[in-house]
C-alpha cells in the first residue's frame, strides 16, 4: 500500500509539472505575434518565433497573424463624375503591421478588421471614381487607378494597425442596361477616329501627289527646253557645216542640183515616170539648162 501511494504521489506531481509547463511556455510561429496579457493589460509582445515563457494562470496569450492575408470585397455600384454607373469588384491584400494596436482597437479578431477594409476601400473606390470622368476611369485603369485606391484606404484604416498593401479592381463594368450604349457609342468614336485617320491620309496623298506632278512638270519643262536647245544647236552646227561644204560656186551649184534631184526622186515616187514640162525647172534641170 505504501509503494501504491507513493507511485500516486509521483503521477500526481508529474502531472501538475505538465500542467504548470503547459501554462508556463507558449510558441511563436513565423508570421505571427504573440501577445501577453496581464489582467486585461498588455504588458508584452513577442514576435520570434520558438518556445517564450510567460506567468502561467495570471498571465494569458493572444496570437495575431501578421503575414499577408487575401480578402474578397462584394461588388458595389459607383457614380462617375459625369454621372455614369459603374459596378466595382474589388480585392485587398492588407497585414497587421502594429499588433498592440490591432489588438487594442479591434481584439484581434480577423472578422472585425475585415470590415473596416471593407468600408475603406468601398469608400476610396467611390471617392477616387466620383472625381473622374467615365472615359478618365478607363483610361487611369490598372496601376494608376489600383495606387489612387490603396493609399486613400490606409489613411482610413491605419488607426487599427493594418495596412492595405494592394486594393485593385478585378473588375469593373456597366449595368447591363448602360452596356449597349455605351457600346456603341465607343463604336462611333473609333469609327470618327478611323474616318479622321482616313481623311488625313488622302490629303497627304494627295499632297504628295501634287507635289510629284509638280516636279514632273518642272522636269519635263525643263528637259523640254533643254532639247529644244541641243536641237538648235545641232541644226545651227548642220547649216555650219553644209556652208563650209559648199563654200564655192561650184560646189553651191552641186548642191542645188543633188537637192534637185532629190525632190525629183520623190515626186516619182514609186512609179519612176514623170511627165515635163521642157520649160519646166526640173525639164532644165535634168537636161543641163539655165
């Protein structure tokens, strides 16, 4: 009875240092901060990860998750400055950046931290498309739009210690009742821009056009002129040279009378018989009379 007894006192003393060690430590995982509470009072925080010690029983542990977390925002409508409806979908990526504050403004608690990010970013996403037009809004789409949206949501939420590090829109489109018109309406734009494009470019052409007729003219113009000139010159040079040919009075003679037979040759023609007058030129001409 007496071994029995003491074993019990053994499993009983075991058991109260498991119990009075599972109190005492506590771990820290990466991405996480641990938070100790002292009768309602933070009196630290540890953000290493590993085995830490705390006061069992009087002391208490709150864990938050600082890592990046990935939230989901309903659709909402929103009015452009020109008074256009438009449907945002929207979707965060925020992170507990100070946890004794986050603890201390909302508990801890995911759930409540959720909804202030959503009315922050609800709000910024109506502010920053209420100061633009419908045409600027598809225009600042992307990084433009994405950056105007995130820092307007952490001046709102940076009171609880959480930072919004991306606030996009995945999506953001007409009501179905403002998509066909608008539609077509951005047909009829392109289709102005394309007829302008259209227009600019046959008048280039044709300025181009003219411009080439001009130089054509011009060249011809002048190579007109030019050949007008080496014909005159040639014709100048051919008379040069018939007068230094038939210089004399002979040779003047022999050059009338070739000249002469010539235009005889071509009054015959194919028929090679001519009828005369002897008082005729050619009639002379043929038989050596003055």
């Amino acid at each position: 009875m007496g071994k029995t007894k003491k074993y019990i006192i053994i499993a009983v003393v075991v058991i109260a240092a498991m119990i009075f060690a599972g109190e005492t430590l506590f771990t820290v995982n990466p991405n996480e901060a641990a938070i100790v509470i002292n009768l309602g009072k933070i009196v630290g925080i540890e953000t290493t990860p590993g085995l830490h010690i705390h006061v069992p029983f009087v002391e208490s542990i709150a864990k938050i998750y600082t890592g990046d977390v990935l939230y989901d925002i309903p659709v909402s409508d929103v009015i452009t400055s020109d008074k256009k409806s438009m449907i945002a979908d929207n979707y965060v990526i925020w992170k507990v950046t100070d946890p004794t504050k986050y603890y201390q403004s909302l508990g801890g608690i995911t759930a409540r931290a959720e909804e202030r990010i959503e009315a922050a970013v609800y709000n910024a996403t109506k502010n920053t498309i209420s100061a633009m037009s419908q045409d600027q809004i598809i225009a600042a789409r992307g990084n433009t739009l994405t950056k105007l949206i995130t820092d307007e949501s952490n001046s709102d939420i940076a009171q609880y210690g959480i930072v919004v590090e991306l606030a996009e829109i995945k999506a953001l489109d007409l009501p179905d009742d403002n998509k066909e018109a608008v539609y077509e309406r951005m047909i009829s734009e392109r289709n102005n821009i394309a007829a302008g494009y259209t227009a600019n470019g046959q008048a280039d052409a044709q300025k181009i056009k003219n411009e080439a007729n001009k130089q054509i003219s011009i060249l011809t113009a002048n190579a007109q002129k030019e050949a007008a000139k080496l014909e005159a010159e040639g014709e100048a040079r051919y008379m040069q040279i018939l007068s230094e040919a038939y210089n004399t009075e002979e040779k003047a003679e022999f050059y009338s009378y070739i000249r002469g037979l010539d235009s005889l040759e071509a009054m015959a023609g194919e028929n090679k018989t001519l009828i005369l007058d002897k008082n005729s030129e050619y009639a002379r001409l043929l038989y050596g009379q003055n």
